[in-house]
C-alpha cells in the first residue's frame, strides 16, 4: 500500500494516524518531496489530490470520504 500525502494535509495525518493504530504497514510518498512519483499519480488518476491511497490495481482519494 503506498499513500500520497503532504505535510500540511490533516486527512493525511489523520489517515497515517488510524493505519498506524491499526499496525497496518504503508509506504509514505510525500508529495512535495517526490515530483516524479507524484506526476505519475496524477497520469494515472487524472487528478492530484492528498491523501491518496494506492493498493494494488485500487486507488483511493480518501480526502472525498468521511473520516
């Protein structure tokens, strides 16, 4: 599971937070640090937006859902 955030984004932390609890593993793609991974996120998805969560084949920009 990858999760695209960025450090000023409280549905990231709130997101890493609840995963963290949860002893869920991830891997952090801060956004703002990672030109290339993002711009491959927004080819993929159309849109750029944090948090994303990508998981296998599935993407999910968590941001749209209640939390």
């Amino acid at each position: 599971m990858k999760i695209y955030t960025n450090p000023t984004c409280h549905y990231c932390k709130k997101i890493k937070d609840s995963l963290d609890n949860a002893n869920v593993k991830y891997e952090e793609i801060n956004a703002s640090e990672n030109q290339t991974e993002w711009n491959e996120l927004v080819r993929i998805t159309g849109i750029g937006i944090t948090p994303t969560i990508l998981m296998q084949e599935e993407v999910w920009c968590t941001c749209l859902f209640s939390i």
